[in-house]
C-alpha cells in the first residue's frame, strides 16, 4: 500500500513566521521574561527540534539572573518551559483557526489524491498533536484530515533529525519503507526521514530555502497546483522525476521506483513513552 507522510510545519503550511514565531513572542511577554526573538533570532532556533527544546535553549542563566520570572535551578525552569509552552500552543492554535495560515500550494490536492487513490496518509511532525491537528484541518477540511492519521513528536523521546517519529510511523501504520514518501521542508526533517530508510521530496519554507538536502529525490518550491494556482519549480531533481507545473501522484510513484543511498550509523528504534510535547 503506497503511503505518504506529511511534515506539518513548514509543509502543510508555512506556520513559523506568522504563526510560531508571534506565539512564542506573546507568550514571553505574558509571563514577564525579557526574550523576544526576531526573525533572524528565530531562524537559527528553527533549527532546534521542538518547541520546548527552543525556548529552554532562551532561558539561560543569564536571563535568569536578569528576571525574577525565570528560576535558577534548572529543573524549576524546565518546569517553567512547560507551562509557557502550553499558553504558547493555546495562542498558535488561535492564530491557526482564526484562518491566518492558509495552506501551502498543492496539499489539499494531493491529499484528496492520494486518498482517492487508495494510499495511506499520515502527518509525522515534532509539533505538539493539538497544534498538528489545527493545522491539518485547516489545510484539507475536516473531512480529509479525519482520515489522515497523526504522528506527533510527544509520541517520541528523540525529536528530529532523530528519525523516532518515522520509525513510529511505520510501526503503527505497518508498512514497509519502501512504500512510503515524505513531504519535509527542512535539514532536519529531511534528516530524520532518511535515517528512518524513506524517499523524500522537500518543499523549502521560508526559513529552509538554503538548506542542504543531498539526501533528498526532490527539490521543490511547493507541490504546486494546475493554473490558475501557483506552479511548482524544481530547484532539484536528483532522481530524475522530471515533474511538471505541479507534483502528481505519478510523480510519487516514480520516486517509490528510485533507489535511496543505504544509511550508515546505528539503528533507532522508535519509543511509545510520553515525553514532552513540541
């Protein structure tokens, strides 16, 4: 059964500027900690995997020592992390369903495609489900996300570009790695997806468009949609897809033919324990 996977942000739709970034910089706010990330500050956290792991990676110990608002003892400010990450979801979450973040080109198509056609469909993403689901459903309507299944990084002790989120993937879905596509949109995503053994297609984002992604079938500015929507354009085609103004499902099926680079290194396995959520 061939299956496609979804990276959420940055894939389903461009959610960082307009959507993470704000929500981060409220949240700060509210609870009285002097951080507030610009947009070059938060390009270089984009590369930190999870929510949490970013804004913990703010409160240093010089912050704490500038602000009452944030303890000393790190396990305090953990603690801290957790509840300003839960106000932060509730705003990103807000600012998905009041219809600011509509969907990147091509993803409600394909999905409505791809289902169509038989295939499996899942979002795998380091994102916290409540915020993935947001998302999802407001990229392709309710009815086509009830039927797409939702992997979220709280399912997972490793966030990308650990590749535990697609590992749990494939174990709860059942299928092989030879039958499975991602959709990913970063060096870390893209990372994550071919440790996992997984052909990917990468559609830069905002915040990704210099990234490297050797490892990658295919390189597009987004899946694209027939005219009058927005084409694609193919910034690389190492497996030599030769897709058109927008991506098919054709174009998938050749991808699930090209061969993937064998992956060097230890072998994961993917962990059911709770953790903290992205």
């Amino acid at each position: 059964m061939p299956t496609l996977i979804f990276d959420c942000d940055g894939v389903l739709a461009d959610t960082e500027r307009h959507g993470h970034l704000p929500a981060f910089n409220q949240t700060f706010e509210e609870f009285g900690i002097p951080v507030h990330w610009s947009e070059s500050d938060y390009a270089e956290k984009v590369t930190i995997g999870g929510g949490k792991e970013r804004m913990l990676s703010a409160l240093t110990d010089e912050v704490a020592r500038s602000s009452e608002s944030v303890p000393a003892d790190l396990e305090q400010r953990r603690d801290l992390v957790a509840r300003l990450h839960r106000r932060k979801t509730e705003l990103y979450t807000s600012i998905v369903d009041s219809g600011a973040l509509p969907a990147r080109p091509g993803i409600a198509r394909i999905a409505a495609d791809a289902l169509a056609a038989g295939w499996t469909l899942a979002v795998a993403s380091t994102s916290a489900e409540a915020s993935v689901r947001s998302v999802l459903t407001h990229a392709v309507g309710p009815v086509l996300a009830a039927q797409i299944a939702v992997f979220a990084g709280d399912r997972v002790p490793a966030k990308k570009p650990a590749p535990d989120i697609y590992l749990l993937a494939l174990t709860e879905l059942g299928v092989p790695a030879g039958e499975v596509v991602v959709i990913e949109d970063s060096r870390n995503g893209l990372r994550a997806a071919h440790a996992a053994g997984l052909r990917t297609v990468v559609t830069v984002s905002s915040y990704t468009a210099d990234e490297d992604f050797t490892e990658a079938q295919l390189v597009l500015s987004s899946l694209g949609d027939p005219a009058p929507g927005e084409p694609a354009v193919v910034l690389d085609d190492p497996g030599s897809v030769r897709p058109g103004a927008f991506l098919t499902l054709d174009d998938l099926a050749t991808i699930l033919q090209r061969q993937i680079a064998p992956v060097s290194g230890t072998t994961h396995t993917p962990s059911s324990t709770p953790t903290e959520n992205s």
